[in-house]
C-alpha cells in the first residue's frame, strides 16, 4: 500500500445500487503514552478481535482479508509530512463486522489490551456509492477524530492514556 492510497480519493464508476458496496477499510496508527510508534514493523503482534452477535470472539488476521498468505495487514510506509509514521494497520474486516453488529475491538499487544470503539452503519443501502458512515470513534473511552488522509481513505491515531 503506498502513501497515495492514504492520501488520494480516487474516482469510480457509479455502481449499481444493491446493498451490496462494501464499508471503506479502515487505517491505524497505534502510539504509546509518549507518542512513539508500537506497530513497529509489518510482523508486530498485534492481535485484534471482536465478539459477534452470537457472543463468539473472532481474530481479525490477514489470512481472512488475504488468503495469499503474504499481504500483511501492518504495512511499511515510508514517513512524510503528511504522514510521520512508519507503519499503518489495515483492515476491510473490521468495518464489515462491524456494520453487521460488532462495535468494540480488542487490541492486543505488549501484554495491554486497549479497547477501540469503532461503528460502521449501513445507512444508505440504496445509494449508488458512499452507503455507509463510520459513527463516533473512540479508544479507551476517549473520542478519536479522524487524523488525516482523504474522505474515502481516512486514518485514526490511537494514543495509549497508559
């Protein structure tokens, strides 16, 4: 993935409406207390998991976005001004399931679990592209705005309070 996905919309033919257009993938950028970066390289062990509407836990894994087995979901990117980070965490997973009912995500990594609030609704199931909105973010109980890259691919910095 290259910084232009981050920070470029790009344009597409209008699609057919039919409840079927997916939720935008979703892009982290997970910083200590201090600010320093955790994800700090595309094999960092972060596990993140959801409860479904059955109240099974399920894993988010780059095995179920890319059945290639090689695509990781952390992904190197090389800093700019724009974006000073050197790795981002990806996911088309999570915003599926979570438009389908799981709203909180369990990310686990250096022996702390943080706790990201992240809702994707279906709110327009007729509209011919943009079909869903991501509702407010929040991690560790605390709201998350958006910290940049464009409206189709936005990116959050989650900061650890601890």
């Amino acid at each position: 993935m290259s910084l232009l996905l981050l920070t470029s919309s790009c344009s597409q033919e209008p699609v057919k409406p039919n409840g079927n257009v997916m939720p935008m993938p979703i892009y982290l950028v997970l910083l200590d207390k201090q600010g320093n970066e955790l994800l700090t390289s595309e094999d960092t062990p972060l596990v993140v998991s959801s409860f479904n509407s059955q109240g099974q836990r399920f894993y988010v894994s780059s095995l179920n976005e890319y059945p290639d087995g090689k695509t990781k979901l952390i992904t190197a990117i090389v800093p700019s001004l724009i974006f000073p980070y050197h790795f981002v965490y990806h996911s088309i997973t999570m915003p599926l399931a979570s438009s389908n009912g799981s709203k909180d995500w369990y990310l686990e990594l250096n022996g702390k679990t943080d706790t990201l609030r992240y809702d994707v609704q279906h709110t327009r199931p007729q509209a011919l592209n943009n079909q869903y909105d991501v509702m407010p973010v929040s991690f560790n109980g605390q709201s998350v705005a958006v910290s940049g890259g464009s409206p189709d691919n936005p990116y959050y910095v989650l900061r650890r309070r601890q």
